[in-house]
C-alpha cells in the first residue's frame, strides 16, 4: 500500500465541507425525484445542523484519535475516530475478535503509519487491533485504524495468527467523534445511492441515511 498520509495531510487542512455537501446535494437533486427528496433533507440537515460544525476538528487532548482520509473531487476530508471509545465499545457490547494470518491482513496497513525503526517505536497497546472495511471509507479494502505496528511485527515475525477486530459498514459509526464525520459518511451513502439506484444499507425504498442523522 503506497501512503499519501503527508499529502492528505496537507490538502485536508483546506478542504471545504459546505462546498462538498452543496456539490453532492447538487448532483442528487437533479439524478431522480428520490435523489430530489434526499437531496432536500440534506438541505435542511446543512441549513440547520452543521452551520456551526468546526473543520478541520481539533483532536482532544489526552485521547487516542486517528484520522483517516477520503478523496473526493472536492479535496481530500479527515475523518476522525475515537480510538479510546471504539475500544469502550468492544467491551460493552462484547465484541469477539477474528483470528487471522497477519499475511492475510497486512493488506491493511498503510505504510505511512509504520516507524520502521524500533528504537523510535513506542508501544501502546492499551487499545486492540482494529480494522476498517467500508465501501465508502476504504474503497471496500482492509485497513488498519490502530495496531499497525502489531500487524507489520507479527507480518515480519512470521507469527501463524493475530486477533483483530473488523468493522464493517455502519458498525463503526459509533466511532466518529464528531458531528461533520457522520453526517459526511451517511451523505455519500445516500449519494451513492442515488446516483446507482441502489438502496445499499436501507430497509426500504423510499429511505435514506438524512433520516438516520442526529
């Protein structure tokens, strides 16, 4: 995996998020009267919830978060996940972990988030192995949101197995911790929906994720 983290890094601290929503609410608009009707609770949802949503979100101090990247054709987002919570979630809801190769899961790790060199390494395992796999998020490829080091040592290691939780679509949205991160993670499924016609993730014809927003 080829790690562009500087570059998003950089292009994130610019991106613009009303002009990302009135981009997507745009084309959604104009694609189906279901595109019109969704793009119209985005509209609200723009108007009256996220007017006062800071970007770029200031990480908490003492928290362990971790930002992870998406491009658009707007500029590239910083999501931002609750590392700390996601692992208060695992406990609470008794989340088992997989047990997998770390050949068949080194896949994950982005290159860009491995020190190399062990004297710099400072191991903090407080927080398990986990993984993100998400149609919207990650091109519906694996990748690693915390443990990459465990993952690339076990890699090197040769070691037969590794637990490690993964988290599918909508499982981890318990994660975000901050209010523009969910709402932009639900409007590119509605997006996608519309512009597909699909109804991916939605019981019913007529839904739609602006619904789910709070």
């Amino acid at each position: 995996m080829i790690s562009k983290i500087e570059l998003y890094e950089k292009e994130s601290q610019e991106f613009k998020p009303f002009k990302h929503f009135i981009s997507r609410i745009h084309v959604m608009r104009k694609e189906s009267s279901y595109g019109a009707e969704v793009a119209s609770k985005w509209t609200d949802i723009l108007n009256q919830t996220l007017g006062d949503e800071t970007y770029p979100v200031i990480h908490p101090i003492g928290q362990e978060t971790f930002s992870l990247y998406a491009e658009f054709t707007t500029g590239v987002f910083e999501y931002t996940l609750d590392i700390d919570g996601a692992t208060t979630f695992i406990k609470e809801k008794n989340i088992k972990p997989i047990k997998t190769s770390p050949t068949n899961i080194i896949e994950a790790v982005d290159q860009g988030n491995i020190n190399k060199d062990p004297n710099r390494i400072k191991p903090n395992h407080k927080n398990p192995v986990m993984v993100l796999q998400s149609r919207y998020l990650t091109n519906n490829k694996p990748y690693c949101i915390n443990g990459n080091h465990r993952i690339f040592e076990a890699y090197r290691n040769n070691d037969e197995q590794i637990e490690v939780y993964v988290f599918k679509d909508l499982e981890f949205v318990p994660f975000f911790y901050d209010v523009l991160s969910k709402a932009t993670y639900f409007l590119e499924i509605d997006y996608h929906n519309v512009v597909n016609d699909k109804r991916y993730l939605l019981h019913n014809e007529n839904g739609a994720f602006a619904n789910e927003f709070k």
